[in-house]
C-alpha cells in the first residue's frame, strides 16, 4: 500500500449511516446512506456493514484510477478512543462494546485489513470537520477543500479566514440529529474529556413541563419528530409551516430546552462561535432565529457568540471521519503500522 489512496469516512448515526469516500487530492469520489443497523447490541451487524462498505471503496477507488488508504469509522455516545471502545451509546443500545476490534476483524475476514482504521467519536469529528475542513464538497466528484463560491480566489480567502478564526479561542459544535450531544473545539484543538465531554443530551430536566426526561429527548431533530406524530423532523418542520398546533408546541419546545443547552455552553466555556448542525439545522431560519432571539435573551451581561449553521451540514462528521483516515494513514507510512487515531492529535486538512 502506497502512502496516498482514497479515505474513506463512515459516520454511523442513530438512524442513518454517512459514508464519504474522498481522493487524495479532495475530490469527493463517493457519497452514500445508509440504514444504521437496528437491534445490534455487540455491532455485530455493524461491522460486517463497514466491511460491505470497504470493499465497495476499494472498487470504486481502483475504477478511478487510486487505492484504499483509509477507513475513518466514527460513533455516537461515549467513546474510548484509544481503547477503541464504545462506553455508552444509548440510541445504538451499546455497552462497553468493542467496535474496533469487532470492525478490524470484519475487514479482515472481508479481505480488506491491508488499510489502516481510525476509530472515533462522531461529534468530535464533526467538530475537528468544522474547524480544519474547508467549504463543503459540492456533489460526488467535486472538491472537498474549497468553498462553491465561483471565484476560486475569494473562496480560498474566505475559507482560510474562516479557519483561522475558529481556530482560536473557544468553539461549541452542536449536532442537533437524531439525539443531542456537543464538542468543544479550544484553540484549535478538541477536548475528549477522556470520552465523556459533550453528553449535554444526557442532562436530566429538573423543572417545569419536562421535568424528568433527558435534554435529548426534547431537543433533537428524533424528539422533535415522535413529539410531533411525524414520521421525520422534515415532515415535522412541514408541519410546522402548515400550522398544525402539536408540530408548533414541539418545535418551540426543542427550541426553549436548546437555547438552555447553548447558554450555559457559552457561559462556562466563553464560547465565541456556536456551531449547530445534525439534520435540524438544515431547517434554516425557521429554527436559526428563535434559536438566537432565547439565547440572547438567556446570556445578559455575557458576550453573545456567533450562533452559525455547520458549513459542512449533516456531512460533517462524515468528513471528519475522513479526517481522521488521513491521520491514521500518515502514521502508517511514519510507523509502518497504525491503527487508531487520537481526536486531540489531528492537525491534517481536507
């Protein structure tokens, strides 16, 4: 294996899965979703899934005239990086599960074990995507590390700029998808916390009408759906749009419970950019500015963050998978061998 191919970056969600296969020269090669696995409490079914899905890297980098360099594999929940495992993720229903080495011996037995694997947390990739990563890649084919504006010059400027800027002091990443959790980006760099930073999602409700239930199951694009009837978020922002009551008294509780969440973010941490994203955001005004309106009205005598949607959308974590391939395959061809990839560590661009 040379030191360059394609990376390939899988980022599994609580319903869906995100895969990205991306050409050394950032080309966006392949895009996909898949169905995430359901009733897989070992991941099982998860690792022969990532297993199908290397081997259709593998073609379809060789038809495009490359190899495969890497698989970046990220997950939600608590995460152990470095012991490969996942600690806790409730909406996947895994404990203290072994998701590495279950996926390593998938891709052995699949013939595709020549390539390194990095394993991660989904948020934090996302996060590190947000932060390193350029503009988005457009459709499969297009550039993953410029922005679609038409002036190759303007964009290259306005990226690095934009990078730079959330490169230093604090950034909060918040993925309002499927469940709820975050990820603090300080200068440059995001913080594990040893696994368990960012499970805002998980905070009970002490008070008021939801007291009892997890941030989560308010503020999520999944709760936002099930409170609403409505078999997605989409459909349940539809329904908001259409003035149905029920959809309404979702919406703006997802947003009451969220701005909470978001305030007490900035005022601990002295976030300076809020970043939202997961598939609520891409609802745009409708959540963005009732959402800026309760955090502003939350954080008087606090210095008000910039409150901004994902530049990469719902593909960030995605892309930050991606991420942290390259890594894993730079330090295969440094040490001959490398099977994991530390969040903290990357400093690489897409």
């Amino acid at each position: 294996m040379t030191a360059n191919g394609a990376a390939l970056g899988i980022d599994v969600g609580g319903t869906s899965i995100k895969v990205r296969l991306v050409a050394d020269d950032g080309r966006v090669l392949e895009e996909q979703r898949v169905p995430t696995p359901r009733e897989d409490p070992q991941a099982i079914a998860l690792a022969e899934l990532v297993a199908t899905l290397g081997q259709r890297a593998r073609t379809v980098a060789r038809r495009r005239g490359t190899e495969l360099g890497a698989i970046g594999l990220v997950v939600p929940g608590v995460v152990d990086e470095d012991a490969g495992r996942s600690v806790l993720s409730v909406n996947l229903g895994w404990r203290d599960v072994p998701v590495r080495a279950r996926v390593d011996d998938a891709l052995r037995a699949a013939g595709v074990d020549a390539v390194p694997l990095a394993f991660g947390h989904d948020v934090r990739a996302g996060a590190l995507a947000e932060v390193r990563a350029a503009g988005p890649g457009a459709a499969p084919g297009g550039p993953l590390a410029t922005d679609t504006d038409t002036d190759t010059d303007t964009v290259t400027d306005t990226a690095t700029d934009t990078i730079a800027a959330l490169g230093r002091g604090t950034v909060a990443f918040v993925p309002v998808g499927t469940g709820l959790a975050s990820a603090l980006v300080v200068d440059g760099r995001v913080v594990p916390g040893g696994g368990w930073a960012g499970e805002v999602g998980q905070v009970r409700i002490r008070d008021g009408a939801h007291a009892g239930l997890r941030v989560e199951e308010v503020a999520s694009a999944g709760a936002v759906a099930r409170r609403s009837g409505a078999p997605s978020a989409h459909d349940a922002m539809l329904r908001v749009l259409d003035g149905d009551p029920v959809a309404r008294r979702a919406w703006d509780d997802c947003v009451d419970v969220l701005a909470d969440t978001l305030a007490w973010l900035t005022a601990v941490a002295g976030c300076h950019t809020l970043i939202v994203g997961g598939g609520l955001a891409q609802s745009g005004p409708l959540l963005f500015d009732p959402l800026r309106a309760a955090v502003a009205d939350r954080l008087a005598g606090v210095r008000l963050p910039e409150l901004v949607g994902a530049r990469h959308g719902d593909a960030a974590g995605a892309i930050g998978a991606v991420l942290l391939a390259r890594q894993a395959r730079a330090g295969s061809a440094q040490a001959g061998s490398a099977r994991a990839a530390s969040v903290p560590d990357v400093a690489v661009t897409a």
